[in-house]
C-alpha cells in the first residue's frame, strides 16, 4: 500500500531545527518520512537521524523509500514506542551521545486514517474497532468500549473528546453491549448518531469526530507517552540543541506548554517562600512565546493541518 501523508509546518519546523552536515537528529514520529528525509537531505555524509515509529507501516515505507541512507549508515529506523526514547537510543548510538535536534508530530497519519483495516475513521467501509498505532500496543477500542465500566468510558469521552454528550453516549453504549458485542466502526458510529440530538449535529463535524478521538487517545496512551518523553528528549539534547513539538489535540498543547514553561524555570517554589528550596535550573529557553499555528495558505492546501500547534525550545 502507498503510505500517503503530506508533512504539516515542515517548513517552520526546517527552519527552527536549522539542521547541519554532521550533525545528529531523532524524529520521534516518523509516518510518512517529510521530517526524516527533509531533515537528512541537509545533514550531509557525516550527520545521523534515528526515527522511530510504532507503526510497521511507516518502518517499511521508510525502509524502501530511503534504502540508500539506511544502508550508508545515516538513517536508522526503530519500530518502538518513544515514550522509551532514552532507551531507544542506546542501541544505536554510544552513551555520551548529545543530539542537535529532536522533533514529535504527534497523532495519526493520513496513511493510518485511511487504512481500513485500523478503525481510525468513521468515513470508509467498516472495520473492527482496533485503532492502535502499531502491533506493540496490546489495547484495543473493541475492549474499552465492551468492557470500561461506565465512569470510565464517560471519562474519556468527556476530557479526551470533550463530548457534550459523553454520559448519553456512554449509557446508550452499555445497553447495546448487554444486547450484543460493538465490534465494527458502523455499530458504534450508529450509537453515536441515534443519541447526540439533530439539532447538535454541525454538517461540517462528522458526530461521531470526538467520541473516535477520546478512543484513539486512550487506546494509545498518547497523553501518558508524551509526559514521559518530554523530559527524556531535553536531557538528550546538547547545548543549543533544539526540541519541536506539533500537536492537534488541546491536551496535547498544554502538557507540552507546562512542561516548556516549568523547564525553563530555574525555580518551581511557590511565590510565598522566601528563598528557594527546590534547587530547579532551567534547562532549556523557549523559542516560541506563542504557539505557531499553520498560515491560512497551507491549511487550505491540507485541511488536515488546520489544529497543529508548534511549540519550539532549545536546550541551555
Ligand atoms: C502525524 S504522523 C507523523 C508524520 C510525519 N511527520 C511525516 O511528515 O510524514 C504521526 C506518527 O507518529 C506515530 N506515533 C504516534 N505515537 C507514537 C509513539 N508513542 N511512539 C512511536 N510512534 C508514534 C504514528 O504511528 C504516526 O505514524
């Protein structure tokens, strides 16, 4: 299968990551490869990128489309998780090893979208209710919807899709699985459509868009990897080095703004206290004090880069 993806923000990302012959890269996310390869086009001979991503997909299009750079030694490619960034790069580089830049576009692919067979979207012809980004991740959309109790399920639907509706919905779940399993994308998207009211139905939002975004979250942990990684990648990073991070989903943006801002204070005790306690140095500087978003240009040439949110700090 062709693996379609059009890189979102690939200029500014270039042009904040500035990267040089010899140096050394991560692309946490690979997908569809713009990052990796307009990254290694200007490394030269002598600079190395890791790029990893869960999905087999992504490693094979990779492994084909940049056979050339793999073999040479400049590309490696890791089917992992980068919530084990730290150590991911132990297997490939030595220890002391210090990166220049390191780069997340986080979420789904168009290729993953796309994908029948994965139950990300609610548009193609049915499939099961899977929604994971690769093989290693053992939950599945199927299990949470049949088996979550329902202060759970409402959860999610309410903070991860932030679904007016989250409690209805969920209620109307629990009754249709006592009746029969919800194994495909029709049954759940049927669900759905019965019980959010016409009236609260947008033409232009499918109604079924946050209830299959709250799933895709929780199945893959997303908010949980990227706690994890943030902290991971700036202590890889060297002095001057860079780390860039897109995201579409609100949650996302406001791990990634808190962690920057907290990061790159050299004091985390509250204002009350008289003197310091806690001993905290800043570690990195933030290069964008406000969040970049796509030019109106771009995003009608991509609607899918209409809720990219890049954030953008460099080690100290
Ligand atoms: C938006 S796409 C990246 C597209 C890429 N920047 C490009 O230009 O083609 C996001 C990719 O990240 C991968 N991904 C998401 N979470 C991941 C994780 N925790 N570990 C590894 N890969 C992950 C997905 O499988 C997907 O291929």
């Amino acid at each position: 299968m062709e693996y379609r993806h059009t890189p979102v923000m690939l200029k500014e990302i270039i042009e904040y990551l500035a990267p040089r012959p010899g140096e050394n890269f991560i692309d946490c996310t690979l997908g569809g490869g713009g990052y990796t390869k307009a990254i290694m086009d200007r490394l030269g001979e002598t600079g190395k990128i890791l790029a990893i991503d869960l999905d087999s997909l992504a490693i094979a299009n990779a492994g084909i489309k940049l056979k050339a750079p793999i073999e040479n030694h400049q590309l490696y490619l890791a089917q992992e998780n980068f919530k084990n960034l730290s150590n991911i790069v132990k297997k490939y580089f030595s220890p002391e090893t210090k990166f220049d830049g390191i780069v997340f576009d986080l979420g789904l692919s168009s290729a993953q979208l796309e994908d029948r067979s994965r139950g990300f979207s609610f548009n193609l012809a049915d499939a099961p209710l899977g929604m994971n980004f690769g093989e290693q991740i053992e939950e599945t959309a199927e299990n949470i919807i049949n088996n979550w109790e329902i202060k759970d399920l409402t959860k999610i639907f309410r903070e991860y899709g932030e679904e007016k509706f989250a409690y209805r919905i969920t209620l109307a779940i629990v009754r249709e699985r006592q009746i029969e399993r919800i194994v495909t994308t029709n049954q759940l998207v049927k669900i759905i459509t019965e019980v959010i009211p016409k009236r609260f139905q947008d033409k232009k939002t499918h109604p079924a868009t946050k209830i299959f975004q709250a799933l895709r979250l929780a199945v893959n942990q997303e908010l949980d990897n990227l706690r994890q990684v943030l902290p991971q990648a700036v202590s890889l990073l060297a002095p001057g080095g860079k780390i860039a991070v897109i995201s579409y989903h609100s949650l996302e943006d406001r791990i990634v703004k808190q962690y920057f801002r907290e990061a790159s204070k050299d004091c985390l005790c509250p204002p009350i206290m008289p003197t310091c306690r806690c001993g905290h140095t800043a570690e990195i500087r933030i290069l964008t004090r406000k969040v970049l978003i796509p030019t109106a240009e771009e995003v009608l040439k991509n609607p899918r880069s209409r809720s990219a949110k890049l954030r953008v700090a460099e080690k100290i």
